[in-house]
C-alpha cells in the first residue's frame, strides 16, 4: 500500500478562523466567510452555466449549497458550500504542481493533465458532481427515537432517507432550523445536536447521487461532455478500493479512455481533499489504492509492450478478459494467459514466466513507473531460459540410467532440456523417482 501522507499542507485546507481581525479592525464573523465563499461560488457558476437555458440548473447549484454535511466526513464545513469551494482550492494546488505528500509522480502527472486538458470541465464537475446529494438524503440517527423527536414520526430505524422538501419541513420547525434554512452554519450544527443528528448520508437503496445526478443533468439537456459525466458517476469509486486492485480497476474502466481515466482520478482526488474527517485532514487511504490500482494496471500494459506484445494484442487480452468477466464465463482469464504463454515463447522465457505474468497482474503489490525498468529486468533473468552442454549433460545422465531410466530416455532428456525443459519433470518424473533430486545437480552442472 502506498505510504500514508503526512498532514496535508495548510493552504489545501479551509480557514477555519471564523474571528479574525482585518487591516480595518473590523471583525469577520463565520457569516462574512460564508457570504464570501458564496459570492465566489455563485461568480464561478454564472460565468460556466449562462444565459436562460441554465436557469434551472443555475438554480439547482444554489440549492446544493444548503446541502448539509454532518458526521465522520465533510468536517469543513455543516453546509456543502464549504465542500465546493475547497475543491477548487484543490484544483488551485494542483495547476500549480502542489499535492498532497505520498502521491506518486505518475499520479501527480495524471492529475495535472485533467486539469491541463480542460479547465472549464474541471469546474463544471465541481458543482455537478453532487449536484444530487440533496436528492439522495438519509439522515442518521442516535436512535429511532430521536428520528421520531425531531419529526420524522413513521420513523422505525435509526436512518431515514428523505427528500428535500421533508428535510426542509423538518428544518423549519424550530428557530435553529429556520436559521439554517438560510445558511447559517452555526445554527445548523446546534440544530444537528440538538436533534440527535448523527450523520447524514447521500445514498438511499438503489439510488446513488453521482448517478442520479449524471441522470438528471442528461435529462435537463445540460452541455456537459461525456467525460465529464464519467467523472460524477465514478467520484465516489476510490470507496470500493480495500487494497491495490488493478482487476478491479480494469473492470471498472476497460470502456473508458484515458482522458476519461484520469478525469475520473482527479474527480476522486480532489473530492476526497475537499472532505475532511474530525482531525481536519483529508482521508487518503483509499484514493491511494484507486492511484496505485490505475498506475500498476498502466505498468502491466508497459511491461508487456516491453515484452514484445502489440498494444493491440494487449487491448484484446484485456478485453476479452473484461468480456467473460461480465458474462460470468468460466476460464474467464483465459486471453490474457494466451497472451503471456505466446510472450513466454517468443522471448526465450520458460513456461512458468506466463504463471509469473498472471501473478503479476492481479497481485495486490504495486508496480510504480520507476520501478518498471527494475522489475523487467529481474523477470527476464529468474525466467531466462537455461542453456545446457549437450554433451556434459549426457555424461551426467549416466549415473542415473537403470532399468526404468534407460539410455534411450537419457537422449530424449537431453533433447528436451535443450528445447523445453520446463517439461523434464512432467516427462520423466515417475521415471526418474528419487533421482529427480540428483538430475538437479546435472543439469546445473552441465548449463552454460
């Protein structure tokens, strides 16, 4: 597993003064920050989604900055404004080289080509990637007790999903509500207090806001590319990443190219370093296993081409591999040992290289870009085929040769260990007994 990042930097992270002084004395409450971090958002918005075509889109982004944030995540803030605005601080440090520490240098690359590609797609994903998450509420409570105090009367379990119109309603029943209803953020903490509010969720059965919302912008005729879209419904994928998991990643993105690949890891960075936990830093870990999935897979293609495979065969492997996988066939790997059995052969490699190729691949080790040329080079030598005298190693056979062992089988050994020695075991292995131990010893003796 990559190694865990250090703090993240303060600049990536949101001020959280909320009382400071400025040149004037006059003091900055947490309201003027929010209205501040509201002008900006609300800036950005009208000059990416113009004119009258947007308007209702325009007026969805002004609701999802209501939207509330409360629990283990999203610690910058109890309204998502906050989440919004440091994702585009993010996007800020990363057009400027900076990242948090522990990122590879094939990571960073990928992250700052997103970027580079196209700037305006960038920010049009940071306000439509959760664009839904107000479509998608569950509140979770202490108890259904709670849930039925604060208003939620047919409440039977500990979490309810809910819609926007009910959470508002529930909102609106006490002072604390209404003022959060308005922005106020401190109010909408004590209101979550007050009420037992023990996290919210964006997830109800069956609906998960990144698709819900690439659905609803599709059906609002929004002008958003289709890579754009790949990047709100996959955000979240990093969460499904428990260890390096290249098969899962090629499973996950065999259809997607690679624009859309690394748009969807920066969407998925730049979103996770826009939720903080209650230590105030952002959670890494399971980014660093999507990175590190994405880089290794990238790797395996590279080591193959190396290998003499055509990026074609390889596309075909992989493809055939994703295809059987999907239609739950049986020997679903079946294209990809072809394909390295046929590499094996043709480098001089021996049989037990393609075993190698296929531990290699789905192995949960990684496989940086620096280590590649390393790598490689250990591989072709433990899996160089061996080189033998011919006639030293019939010299050494003849203390072997008995009844079972003839002098017939010695040349065939002989012959096979100069064309395909990875077969002598399966060959003369019954033959042989316990003198296979002993032919160890010749064959080494008699390898070039």
């Amino acid at each position: 597993m990559p190694e865990r990042p250090k703090p993240t930097p303060e600049h990536l992270l949101p001020n959280k003064d909320v009382q400071v002084e400025n040149h004037d004395s006059t003091e900055v409450t947490a309201a003027d920050t929010r209205n501040r971090r509201v002008d900006f958002l609300r800036e950005k918005m009208e000059a990416l989604f113009e004119g009258e075509r947007n308007k209702e889109l325009r007026a969805e982004i002004e609701q999802s900055f209501l939207v509330p944030q409360w629990g283990e995540y999203h610690n910058e803030g109890t309204l998502m404004d906050s989440h919004l605005k440091l994702i585009f601080d993010n996007i800020d440090a990363v057009e400027r080289g900076e990242f948090a520490e522990g990122l590879s240098e094939q990571t960073r690359a990928a992250l700052s080509r997103a970027v580079e590609h196209d700037r305006e797609a960038v920010e049009k994903y940071v306000f439509l990637h959760d664009i839904s998450k107000k479509d998608t509420l569950t509140l979770k409570f202490d108890s259904p007790e709670a849930a039925q105090a604060a208003g939620l009367t047919n409440a039977e379990g500990k979490d309810f999903a809910v819609t926007w119109e009910q959470y508002q309603a529930l909102l609106a029943q006490n002072a604390d509500g209404a003022l959060a209803l308005q922005g106020d953020e401190e109010a909408m903490g004590r209101w979550s207090e007050n009420i037992g509010l023990k996290a919210v969720g964006y997830f109800q059965p069956e609906r998960k806001h990144g698709d819900v919302g690439s659905e609803a912008l599709q059906g609002m005729g929004v002008d958003v590319g289709a890579t754009t879209l790949v990047a709100i419904e996959r955000h979240e994928d990093a969460f499904s990443y428990q260890f390096v998991d290249p098969d899962r990643y090629l499973r996950n993105y065999h259809d997607i190219d690679n624009e859309g690949r690394d748009m969807a890891l920066l969407a998925s960075y730049v979103d996770t370093m826009g939720s903080l936990g209650r230590d105030g830093n952002p959670q890494l870990q399971n980014f660093e296993l999507l990175a590190a999935s994405k880089e290794k897979l990238e790797q395996v293609r590279r080591f193959l081409e190396e290998l003499g495979a055509d990026p074609n065969q390889v596309d075909a492997a992989f493809g055939g591999y994703v295809t059987n996988r999907r239609e739950e066939r049986n020997h679903a790997r079946k294209p990809l040992i072809d394909l390295f059995k046929k590499l094996a052969k043709e480098n001089g490699l021996t049989a037990k290289s393609a075993q190698a190729l296929e531990k290699l691949m789905f192995n949960k080790e990684e496989l940086r870009a620096e280590d590649l040329e390393n790598t490689l080079a250990e591989f072709k030598e433990q899996y160089a085929m061996p080189s033998y005298d011919r006639g030293a190693l019939l010299e050494g056979l003849q203390e072997i040769i008995d009844e079972r062992f003839t002098g017939e089988d010695a040349e065939a050994l002989a012959d096979m260990a100069l064309d395909n020695p990875d077969m002598i075991g399966k060959t003369f292995g019954k033959k042989l007994g316990r003198n296979m131990r002993t032919l160890q010893g010749i064959l080494k003796a008699a390898q070039k």
